[in-house]
C-alpha cells in the first residue's frame, strides 16, 4: 500500500484524471456560455472583409 502512495507515476496520473475531470466539469456547466461566445467569434470573422 505504502508503494503506491510513494510511487510518483501513480499520482501523477491521479492529478491528470482530476484535472481532465475538472475541465470536463466546467465544459459542461458552461456549455451554454461556450457555445455562444465561438459562435459568435465565428459570425464575426466571417462577416470581416479580408
């Protein structure tokens, strides 16, 4: 038990599925707000003169 607690790999991998879980998280609450802003960042790109 004690080796995985000291074992680095392990708990590195333990931060990435908890930051992945907390990005995962925040695109879902905000799904609305997301969406909105990139189609709207879109719409005004594409009406620009290039």
């Amino acid at each position: 038990m004690f080796k995985f607690i000291r074992n680095k790999r392990g708990m590195e991998m333990v931060q990435v599925a908890i930051l992945v879980a907390i990005a995962v998280a925040l695109g879902i609450i905000f799904k609305t707000e997301i969406t909105s802003f990139v189609n709207k960042t879109f719409s005004s790109l594409n009406s620009g003169n290039f």
